[in-house]
C-alpha cells in the first residue's frame, strides 16, 4: 500500500468511527498527521477535513460532533493549525466566510495582524460598498468595528497614519451609535420569529436576540456598545497623541477638558490645530450622543422597546403653565392695560430668537414627577450635558465645520429620537421659532416612521409635535395658533377621564421653594395629563382678552366654562370675573347652560339676578333676545324671562354631577370653530 494511500485509509477509519466513538477517531487522525506529515496538508480527503473543522471552529452549536473537531483542532501543533487557516482562507470565496476564517486565524495568531489585520479591514469596508448595504449595522461593519478594529489598533506594531485611524473611529462611532438607538421598527426586520418579550429596556439591550443578516444569532449580540466605543476612542487617542488624561473620567469631566482645550486651540500650528480640532470633535461628539440618548430612551422608552415591554408613558417637554389661575397682571383693574402691555413685552423679550441665538442666557429649572421618572436627576443631568456638548460642538467654525460634516454622513436627520431630544434643547433654550421648524421636521419622521395610523393611546403619543407646537405657540404670545393646535389635540383624548383628586396627584407636583423659577415640566404623555394641561393653555390664553379694559363678553364666558377645572383653585379669577360683570350692568353668553355645572358658580349667577346681588341683566339662554320679543308679546318681560332663566337653573343643578372632564370635552369639539373666533 502507497504512502498515500495508507493516509486515505486511517483517515476513512477516522471518519468511520465518528459517530460511535470519538475518542478512538481521533487517534487515527492524529496517527495519520504524525506518519504523514508532509501529505496531510495535500490530501482531499484531508481538505474535506480541514473544511469540516474550520467550519466547526465558526459554528456556535455545542453539539457533539461539533465540539468532537474543535477539539480536534486543538490537539494539531500551532504551525499546523496556523496554515490549515491560512489554506481554509484561500479557498473561501464568500466574502463573509473568508472575513470570519480570517478572523480565526488572527485571534489565535497575534502575529498574524500586521500582515493581514488592515487588508482584511479594508476588504470589509469595500464589500459593504459594493453591497450597498443600507443601515451601518450591517453584518460587514459589525466583524470590522467589533472584531478585526480592536486587533489592529491595539497591536503595537500594525503602523497606522492618522488619517486611518480617524477613518476608522468615524466608522465605529456610527456602527455603535446606530446599534444603540435601532427602533423597534429596524428590530423587527431583523429580529424574524423571535419572541418580542426578549426585548428589554436600552439599558439591557445587549441581551436582546437582535440578529444581523449573515450572522449567526451569537455573532450578533454586541455587549457594553458605549464602553467598546469610547476604549477605541481613547486608543485612538492615544496613537494620535491627543492629550489624554490618565485613568477613567465622567462625561462632565471629558466635557470639562475639551472646554479647556478650545480656548487655546487657536494658538497651535496648523498640524497641531488639526491633530486637538479632531480630539474635540470625537470625544464632545461621543458625549453628546450618548447622553442625548441617555435622555431621549427615557422620556421615550417606546421607541427603542418592543410591543411587550413595560408600558411607560412618553415624557413631554412643555411650558410651565401651572399659574394660569394667578392673576398678578390683573391685579389692579385701573392699570390692567398697562400691566398686559407690560407682559407682553417681558414675554416677547424673553422668547424672542434675536435676543440670544445660543439660548445659553438663561438657565431654567426643568420639574418632573418623581412618579413619571424615578431616576430625573440622572436624567436631567444627561439633558444638560448633551445640551452643553452641542454649544461646544457649535462654538468654533472649525468644529462646527467637522461637526457638521459627520453628521451630514451619517444622516442624522432621519434619526427621529436624535429630532426628539433636539427639539426638547431649542425649547429649554428658548428659540421657540426655530422649535416650531424642528416640530414640522419631527412630525414629518414620525409619519414616515408609523406609516399605520395607531389607534388609541398611541394615536395621542404621535401627536407630540402637536403638544409642543401649542406650547411654543403660546410661548411667542400666538394664542390664536395655540388654541388651534390645542383643539386639534382634543381629538385624540380618550375619555372618560376623572376630574378630582386623584388626576390632581397624578400630575407633576412642584415643590414651592422652586416654582419661582420653574418654566419648563417633563409631562406624560396621556390623556389624564394632557387633557388638564390643554385646558390650562385654553385659559391662559382666554384670559389677557377677558380681562382687559375693553368689554369681551365671549371670551369672559369661555374663562368661565374653563375655570370650572381644578375647582375652586380658580376661585379667586372667577370672582374677578363676577366683579366685571356687576362694573358691566349686564352680560350675554348663550352658552352658558350648555357647558357651566359648577353649583357653585350656578348659585353665584343665580344670586347676580337678585335685588342683593345688583339686579344684573343675564342673557345666559340660547336664542334670548327671541325670547324676550315673545315673552314682551304675550305674558310681560319680566316673569316670562324669569321663569325660563329659574327652570334652566334647576335643570343645570340636576347635571352637577355628570363627569366634568367630559362636559369641558365636549365644550372644546363643539365649540371650536367660536373660540378660535374669540381669538381671532
């Protein structure tokens, strides 16, 4: 019997007892390597071996045959298994097969990444070209940034002009960043059949079964995306010679440093000045995106969580509207005229986008309830630096040249959550026109990212857009557009909603020694809570036109309509109301017994007729003037008009118990088009 064909045969007999006896299989094929040496590595058979086991090597089952040729491969001395790597990688004609052979070959070889880490990069980079993949998280980026990035950059002796590495980290920057804030939309075109109860909070997303297409399910779990992303950032770093701080430093520290660098950055040459432009870019630019997603997936948990997950209302950023029942700018009813102008030029003043375009002028108290958001501070705190690494980012032309450059790249303005926590700073900053364009821009990707009309809870959360414009509307004293969008809103209340106690607790609380300088709540997103603050919008707007010097009988009966929520934390407005009527002699609101069944303002009105309360004339009933020809025609004025207004009131009584939330929800669907009149 030839050499070669005493190898065939223990190789035969090797594969022969695989599947009774593996242990006795191994010996032959260790017999057949030590024998024949120089023939094991041109063999067929032996090929058909080799692939067998390097396809082991890259299979994640643990079953018994598998873990039988991994072991095998163990048993083969270093030389062996480096060229049997090598040989496997030249027969591989898939791009992702020859990637991941590779890969082995590297891990196991260190040696071997000077010679073969970059091209491999390289040959990564250009597949996901040619492949024209459409999301970075594609499986070709994800064996670059996670797997063959780290090889090069922290071997020593695989040298790297700057350029590259600035490549590279650029490349990595969005690969994580965009496995981070992947919707639940993206999940699911990858995720196939797999249960969506294994989608867990942002915090917890590296245990999701998320899969890549063209890997395997283990292949595509990355852990501690962040902590991965800033190691490579900070190796970067260090073979660029930024300057680094030893040890681990907070974002605000980070933050902190870049500060300090810019203000000299100036003062380098040119190739220094490009060297620390690069170190402020990507290190405020990594700060800035972690912790603008820090806040956004907690305000908005919903868009990186699935259908099953914990059912946490969305957070919204909105204007203080708490004091509406204050009533400091009518405090003197001779001066009212004057105060009002005052306001309103303190409001214009403070809103307006010329004052301050950094909007950094000022710094405001954001309140929430701790119930809506139990770890706020931590919360809060991710606001403020991403806020402040965005001014950073901006401050230089140089880096908002850079800046903008990536960001552009990446396309970062179809990122939906990013136009979120943007549109939330420009409010805080107070640019409330530039918001009012992001809040066009924010509801145009939320169109394009729910294209199925959701019913019922979801329906109000996509009207985010719709909230926040009212509230900036409001803000630039543009109460006409505010009551529109607010009208607007109503349509997607659920009801029924209960008015008392219990919705008084469960909104945001403020603590008094901060309602001085509380302007801005982080408010959930739900009928029970938005409803009330829709209708504290609808007064403040209804009030400056009620109590002015000039008469509004309109827009004093909506006041009234409207102060009936929260009762009697409107007590003292309304009895200014009571105190114009009486001044007046008389007052006209039709709608008065549609929408008013508050006993005690019913029993106030009903006392205003009496000799005591001033004889004042009430035209409360619809149509009233015809009454009054009608009664003058057959039974006298005065007793037909009175017994009408007595038998309205008692009916009125009779409804003092029906559901107020309800009533006031009506009042705004029904009465729509008359009070954007009022306000027009």
């Amino acid at each position: 019997m030839s050499a070669q064909g005493d190898c065939e045969f223990l190789v035969k007999r090797a594969r022969e007892l695989v599947p009774g006896d593996l242990w006795a299989a191994k010996a032959w094929l260790i017999t057949a390597r030590s024998l024949y040496p120089a023939d094991f590595n041109i063999q067929p058979a032996v090929w058909r071996e080799i692939s067998v086991i390097t396809s082991a090597l890259r299979n994640d089952s643990q079953d018994k045959q598998t873990q039988f040729l991994r072991g095998l491969f163990e048993t083969l001395p270093g030389r062996v298994q480096c060229e049997m790597l090598l040989k496997a990688t030249e027969q591989c004609f898939n791009t992702l097969e020859r990637a991941e052979m590779l890969l082995l070959l590297l891990r196991r070889f260190p040696e071997t990444v000077v010679q073969h880490g970059v091209g491999l990069g390289e040959t990564l980079l250009e597949a996901e070209s040619i492949e024209e993949q459409e999301s970075p998280v594609n499986c070709f980026r994800k064996l670059f940034v996670c797997d063959v990035l780290p090889l090069i950059i922290n071997n020593p002796d695989v040298r790297l002009p700057a350029s590259l590495l600035y490549k590279y980290l650029n490349k990595a920057a969005e690969f994580y960043i965009n496995y981070v804030t992947r919707s639940t939309q993206t999940e699911s075109q990858y995720q196939g059949s797999q249960d969506s109860s294994d989608i867990m909070s942002p915090s917890k997303r590296s245990s999701q079964k998320y899969i890549i297409d063209g890997l395997t399910e283990k292949s595509s779990q990355i852990t501690d995306p962040w902590e991965r992303l800033f190691k490579i950032l900070s190796v970067v770093g260090m073979r660029c010679e930024w300057q680094m701080d030893k040890g681990r430093r907070s974002f605000g520290d980070i933050l902190h440093r870049m500060k300090d660098l810019c203000r000299y950055i100036s003062n380098f040459d040119s190739d220094a000045h490009a060297k620390y432009k690069n170190q402020v870019v990507y290190s405020t630019m990594l700060v800035f995106f972690k912790n603008a997603f820090q806040y956004v997936s907690n305000i908005q948990p919903s868009l990186f969580q699935g259908p099953n997950a914990p059912n946490q209302a969305p957070l919204i950023l909105l204007e203080d509207v708490t004091n509406v029942y204050g009533d400091t700018d009518i405090d003197r009813n001779k001066h009212i005229h004057k105060k009002r102008k005052l306001a309103e030029g303190r409001e214009k003043t403070m809103s307006s986008d010329d004052e301050d375009p950094s909007g950094k002028a000022r710094s405001r108290h954001i309140a929430v309830n701790k119930a809506d958001l139990a770890n706020s501070i931590e919360v809060l705190e991710s606001f403020k630096l991403a806020r402040e690494s965005w001014e950073l980012l901006y401050s230089l032309e140089s880096l908002d040249k850079e800046f903008t450059r990536i960001c552009l790249s990446w396309k970062t303005e179809t990122w939906l959550w990013l136009r979120i926590f943007l549109t939330d700073m420009i409010i805080y900053q107070g640019q409330y026109k530039k918001a009012i364009s992001s809040l066009h821009h924010l509801a145009a990707l939320q169109g394009s990212h729910s294209p199925q009309q959701i019913t019922g809870q979801g329906s109000l959360e996509n009207q985010r857009a719709l909230i926040q414009l009212a509230t900036c509307h409001f803000a630039l004293g543009e109460y006409r557009q505010t009551c529109e969008k607010v009208l607007d809103l109503m349509c997607y209340i659920l009801l029924p909603i209960q008015e008392g106690g219990k919705v008084q607790e469960e909104q945001p609380k403020v603590k008094s020694k901060f309602r001085k300088g509380s302007d801005l709540k982080l408010w959930p997103c739900t009928s029970r809570a938005i409803m009330p603050y829709c209708l504290h919008l609808l007064l403040a707007c209804f009030k400056l036109r009620a109590f002015t010097d000039s008469r509004d009988d309109m827009a004093l009966g909506h006041v009234i309509v409207l102060l009936q929520h929260e009762w009697p934390r409107g007590e003292n407005l309304f009895l200014k109301a009571i105190n114009k009527i009486c001044q007046q002699g008389n007052f006209q609101y039709e709608n008065f017994f549609n929408y008013v069944t508050n006993i005690d303002m019913l029993e106030e009105f009903a006392y205003l007729r009496t000799q005591e309360g001033g004889k004042i004339h009430l035209e409360l009933l619809p149509n009233q003037a015809m009454l009054i020809k009608h009664h003058t025609v057959t039974r006298g004025i005065t007793k037909g008009v009175k017994e009408d207004f007595r038998l309205a009131m008692e009916r009125q009584v009779s409804r003092c118990g029906e559901n107020l939330m309800v009533v006031l929800h009506r009042f705004c669907i029904n009465e729509k088009i008359l009070l954007l009149q009022t306000l027009s």
